[in-house]
C-alpha cells in the first residue's frame, strides 16, 4: 500500500520560515519525481516544486528563489523549505508523485500565513 504523509505545516508570520516533510513508501519514492502541491481556498490544487530521481528541481514561478525542494532517499522523505512566507502562501500542502498519481494523495498539512 502507498502511503505518503505530509507534516510540519503551522501558522507563520508573514516572511517567516517552515519546512515540509513528506514520508512515502519506498515501492514509488525510489523511482519516481516527487513533487509539492498546494491548494488555496477557493483554487484549483496546484504544483509548485518537483524533484527528480537524479535531483534536479523545477519550481512554479511564485515560489521560485524563496522555497526549496529536496530529498533524503535513506529516509524516503521529501522536504520543502520555504523561506519569505507570504500570505498568499496559506494552503493545504500535499506531496505527490510527479505526475500525480491519484491513488496517493494524503491528507496535506496546512500553511497559514498571517499576522
């Protein structure tokens, strides 16, 4: 059974710092791009940050130069460090294999940024 399991999200102030992680079963997360979702109230799900089995990192323009993505393959966890959080920020965030496969959605862990 794939399992991936988001934590680490919170309330933050706005230009504060967090840092996601994401614990997925070893059967999908050795061979596959892992990527960072988010969806805001109100929008469409949305991917902001993949990296591929090899490293490399893609990011969705608003979040470029603030947030980075990375992986620990001994502990099958990917992480999202954001830096400069902005309002605009505040979602659920959900990691997810790239593309995504509709079977492993977690339940997300929420960002809220506000003052």
């Amino acid at each position: 059974q794939v399992q991936l399991v988001e934590s680490g999200g919170g309330l933050v102030q706005p230009g504060g710092s967090l840092r996601l992680s994401c614990a997925a079963s070893g059967s999908i997360f050795s061979i596959n791009a892992m990527g960072w979702y988010r969806q805001a109230p109100g929008k469409q799900r949305e991917l902001i940050a993949v990296i591929e089995s090899d490293g490399s990192t893609n990011y969705a323009a608003s979040v470029k130069g603030r947030f980075t993505i990375s992986r620990d393959n001994a502990k099958n966890t990917v992480y999202l460090q954001m830096n400069g959080l902005k309002p605009e920020d505040t979602a659920v965030y959900f990691c997810n294999t790239v593309p995504s496969g509709k079977n492993y959605w977690g339940k997300g862990t929420l960002v809220t940024v506000s003052s």
